[in-house]
C-alpha cells in the first residue's frame, strides 16, 4: 500500500469507486468533499474493503478498513495533512490547501483492522468487470465527410 496513489473503496453494499489515496503511518488516507473527489456512503461509516492493484493491474490485495474521520488541528491532522496535500496535483500551495480541507472537506483514515479478506491464492480467477451503468448520454454523431477544403475555412 505505500507505493498506491490509487486504491477501490467499497462501503456497504455499494459498488466499489476509485480513489486518489497516501499511505501515512500504517493507515491509508484520502480527501473527499467540496472540491475533492467523492466518497459515496463514507460519511457515517464505520467500516470498508480497500482494494489495491499491482504492477500488472490487476488487484493483488482486499483488506478491511476501519474508517476514521481526522479532524483539523489533531495530532493524525498535523502528520497526516502535510503530505497529503505534498502529493496532491495541481495544487497551488500545501498551506493553502490544507486550509481550504479543514474549511470545506474531510480528510479520512482508514485503518486495516484484520487479515487481508482476498490475497494471493484466494484472489478470483475470473474477470470482475461489471456492465457499464445505464446513462441517458448518446453516442455523437460522425462530422459529414468533405473531399475538399471549404472556401473560406482556415
């Protein structure tokens, strides 16, 4: 875990979502809300599966996580912050940032709180993929096909 930038978070019965995440002090810790990336179903969670992939791509590890909200000015806020908002891209100042978190979102930790649930030997042998969700988005259309350059366009 202290090499991902990216681990699957599954809360409850919900679907399992990407998240950008640092492994800081043996607990994995992510920013969600306001601007940052959501968390559905987090707040108000007492437990969650982290999933992380290797090298290859395909996931290698699913542990149980308890989840821990940090709040500003903690003793987990002081160490934890600072180098979540160092990884953090675009981001325009560690202070500043670090700011606008304890303003307007939350920064969690989620700790493993037992033996790895799927590891090795245990991982499935089959694809996990699930269909695309419904979408009322269209496929666009294809441009008109032109042999020739139009008078006038540059």
């Amino acid at each position: 875990m202290k090499k991902a930038a990216i681990a699957w978070l599954t809360v409850g019965e919900g679907q399992p979502y990407p998240i950008w995440c640092l492994w800081v002090d043996g607990a994995l810790c992510l920013v969600s809300g306001a601007d940052e990336q959501p968390t559905p179903g987090l707040d108000g969670a007492d437990t969650a599966v982290v999933s992380a992939r290797g090298d290859h791509g395909g996931r290698i590890v699913s542990w149980p996580a308890a989840v821990e909200r940090v709040e500003p000015g903690s003793e987990h806020w002081t160490s934890v912050v600072p180098q979540l908002a160092g990884k953090r891209l675009n981001s325009a100042g560690a202070e500043e940032l670090a700011a606008r978190w304890a303003a307007s979102s939350t920064v969690w930790r989620l700790t493993p709180t037992g033996d790895p649930i799927e590891a090795g030997e245990s991982l499935p042998d089959g694809s996990l993929a699930v269909p695309p969700r419904p979408t009322p988005a269209k496929t666009s259309a294809n441009r008109p096909f032109r042999l020739h350059r139009v008078k006038g366009a540059r």
